[in-house]
C-alpha cells in the first residue's frame, strides 16, 4: 500500500510530489496524459508574478508572495531556467492609473517589496519600445519568468530520484473508500493507498466527484498566444502587463527564459477541458492588445501561435482542503493564475495538511535537492565541448540547426528519470524543435533517435499524445540495385 497518490502531474502535482519525497513515504503521482506537464503548464504566460494582483487575506496572495521568495533557490537546485527581470502593468489614463494605485496598495498589503508607481517618462526611459501614450506604470522588480514545463519536469525528476513513483498514460477512473484508506484505478493499476491528492488541473471536479460530493466545478478559460523569433527577443526586457479586467490580467508582452517574444493570453470561457485551438478572433485580439503597447511590434516574426487552458472556479481563491466528508482526500483545485508562482507554497500547505492529520511526519535523512545538472552544449567554453565530445561524440553532431541542439543532449533526455518519449517530449525537454522552423528540419532525425534509443520501430513515435502517430508507413519501396 501506498502512503499518499497524487492525481495529476502539472506544476502543482510535481511541486508536491518533490515536497514529499522528502520524508519517509511511499509516494505515486498518476498522470492521465503521456507525459509531465502536458495540461495548463505547458501553455501559459511563464510568468512568476510578484503578488501584488490577489486579494490579501486569500490563498493566492499568501502562496504567490511566498512562493515568489522561493523561486531563485529553487530553480538553482533543479537547473532549470529562471529571470527575475522585473514587471510593469501600464496605464493609458486617469482611470487605469487608479488600478495601479489600488494593485500597489494591494501588494503592500500582501508583502510585495519594492512596488512604485513610475511616470510615464521614467517608463519609457527604461523601455523605449513601449507606446509613447502610456502615462504610469506599476513597477515590481521581483517580477520575474522561468521555463514551466522544464520546471514541472525537473520538479518530477528530482522526486523519481528520491523515491517516488510516477505512471502516465493512467487516467484515474474510479475511487472508493477502504477500511485503510482508498482503493483507485489508474489507467491499468489498481492502487491501494492512505491518502489522495486531488491537482488534476482542469478535471480536478471530476476526480472530485468520483468519490465526494460535488461542491465545486471547473470553468475552463482559454487563452491565445503569439510566440515570436529570437530576433525580437529583447524588444522589452521586463514583463509589461495592461491594467487588469475583473476577468483577466490582460494581454502581456514578455522575453521568454530562451530568448524568444510571447504576446498573450486572451481570455474566453470554453465549454470543454480540451478546447485548446487558436481562433481568429482571438489571435486579432492578441495582436490589437499588443500594438496598443507596443505600437511598431513586428508581428510578422511570429513563428507558431497556440492556446492553454486555465482551471478556474467560482469564488476566485485556490482549493487546498480535506475533504469532510471522506477523510484523507485532499483536494488542490482551481488553480490558475497565479499558480505556477505558488506551487511551490501550495505544495508546503499539503504537507502541512497532511502532517497534522498524521501527527507528524519524518524527515529523510538521504533526501537530495538538487537535481542532476542538464548539459546544455552550446552553453559551454570550447575546452568543456571537447573534452564531451572526446567522452560522448553525439556531442558533436547537431540535429536541431534552429536552438543548436545536439544528439548528446536528446539521448540524455531520453534517459534521464521521467524521460521523454514522445516528439513534444523532447522538444519539451531540450528545445529540439522550438525554433524559428518549429520541427521542420530536425524532426524525422529527432524520431530517429527516439526510435533507435527506445528500441521501437519509428512508426510507433508519436508527436505527443498516445495516438499522434506521425508515420504510418513508407510511402514506397525501393528496388535493390542488380
């Protein structure tokens, strides 16, 4: 039997996963896609907030402040990308910079340090691309970006490395109450387990509802992002936000962690968990919102667009509770925006909870936070790639030309805990395929590699969910010569 399952492997159920996995627990974390981060952390702003947007006294401004202090540790022990550059939330008029004056007094309020309102001068004299309209700005310099799904995966790695479990391709499908805790089927697994926590993102009310009451519903929100080429990356070098909607923070304009420009989100109620197209409407919205900041921004630099879905539910804070009626089953529920920044709290807060229904729980001795270090060739002195490719000569042979990305470094990421399997997975993992040609060129290569590493046949390789199938067949035979 199991001490805890955790349902769900997004930011928030890879953060809790690592938290756990440093006591003395039998710890499983079931995920219904075919791999880490495949929901609402994969498509998103990749924004660490400051805090200064939640009500105080509510989960979200506890766990975004808090979980904004955390961020530079430990995104240094997992190895994984992080900024913190600073935000902005602009204002147009008299009207907008009321908002801004409310949104600091509100941060003060929650613990934001170092928030001012600068004139629009000042504002333009530190980003001189922004429109020349803008009269304030709210700044917070502990604003800052990181790579989501690189995180969520790290976050997983480091928890496989210190003994926990992780299945995928295991929707959970039924739970019931045992003497000793819960008995749940997941994918092919029955599992027996004392305890379940429930972060299923967008189906987190359906898992829910498998066993307890229904006392929330999820209400899926789409938003539409543009990303662009690296030649724009440095048009702003701070997040710049629009003064927020009661609906949404607005369409924001951000450097990303690699080097590209993302412009987006929208925000739209959809009726599903798996509306995840782009429209047209939507993206014309993203470039009107966009222009209004950054009036001469290059839209034609785009190189790909897509959407993500945001969990949200009525009332507008985070779920983080036991259930009353079925004792051990904690729910971690609506999570959106913004809970990338506060996983890592909402991670502390299970523990918590879960201590004080234990009684206490006991510390490893052997736990190891830092994860281990991913290569990153093209990052190293030319003395450090030579003696890797003396070592390991997939080192030296380049399969992504866009974001230089070697064999060495895909065969890593194949093997490594948790590995990518899939053609997203990889891409996810190491970048092959995130650039200006998204897959056009190192595609088929990167399959290949798959293929050979996995020892399957690479028609077997998918893009990313279990059905994505790229190859059928060979289109033709090819004579033997005489």
């Amino acid at each position: 039997m199991y001490d805890v399952l955790i349902i769900g492997a997004g930011i928030v159920g890879t953060a809790i996963a690592r938290e756990l996995s440093k006591y003395e627990l039998k710890v499983i974390l079931a995920e219904k896609e075919n791999d880490i981060a495949n929901g609402t952390t994969k498509a998103n702003s990749a924004i660490v907030h400051a805090g200064y947007d939640a009500l105080p006294g509510t989960l979200k401004a506890k766990t975004n402040v808090l979980g904004n202090k955390l961020y530079p540790k430990l995104c240094e022990e997992l190895d994984v990308p992080f900024k913190q550059i600073g935000s902005f939330v602009v204002a147009f008029n008299e009207d907008e910079v009321k908002v801004l004056e409310r949104l600091k007094k509100q941060g003060e309020e929650n613990g934001v340090p170092n928030l001012e309102i600068l004139p629009g001068e000042k504002v333009l004299e530190m980003e001189p691309n922004l429109s020349d309209k803008i009269t304030a700005a709210l700044y917070a310099p502990t604003g800052g970006i990181v790579g989501p799904f690189e995180l969520a995966i790290a976050l997983a790695e480091n928890a496989v490395e210190n003994g926990v479990e992780v299945i995928l391709n295991s929707p959970v499908t039924k739970i019931e109450k045992i003497e000793e805790g819960y008995k749940v089927k997941a994918g092919e697994r029955e599992i027996l387990t004392k305890f379940v926590i429930n972060c299923a993102g967008l189906y987190a009310d359906q898992v829910n509802n498998l066993i307890n009451e229904e006392y929330f519903k999820i209400q899926p929100n789409r938003g539409e992002y543009n990303l662009f080429d690296k030649t724009v990356g440095n048009y702003v070098n701070k997040v710049v936000f629009q003064a927020p909607t009661p609906v949404s923070k607005g369409v924001v304009c951000l450097p990303t962690v690699h080097g590209n420009f993302l412009i987006g989100p929208t925000a739209d109620y959809v009726d599903s968990p798996q509306e995840v197209q782009t429209t047209g409407k939507g993206l014309a919205e993203v470039r009107e919102k966009g222009l209004k900041v950054l009036p001469n921004f290059p839209f034609y630099k785009v190189i790909t667009s897509f959407a993500g879905l945001r969990a949200k539910v009525e009332g507008g804070d985070f779920i983080i509770e036991e259930v009353r009626e079925n004792k051990g089953f904690i729910n971690v529920a609506g999570i959106d925006s913004p809970g990338l920044t506060a996983a890592p709290v909402i991670a502390l807060e299970v523990v918590e909870i879960l201590r004080n229904i234990t009684g206490g729980l006991k510390e490893k001795e052997n736990f190891n936070g830092k994860r281990k270090a991913v290569v990153h060739f093209m990052e190293l002195s030319p003395e450090e790639k030579a003696e890797l490719i003396k070592k390991d000569p997939k080192f030296g042979r380049v399969i992504c030309r866009c974001e230089s990305i070697t064999e060495g470094e895909i065969v890593n990421a194949i093997h490594r805990p948790v590995g990518g399997r899939t053609l997203d997975g990889i891409k996810r993992r190491v970048r092959a395929g995130m650039g200006r040609c998204q897959g056009g060129f190192c595609a088929p290569r990167v399959m290949e590699i798959l293929a050979r590493e996995l020892e399957k046949d690479i028609t077997e390789i998918v893009k990313d969910s279990p059905n994505s199938y790229i190859l059928t067949g060979p289109t033709k035979s090819r004579k033997k010569d005489n």
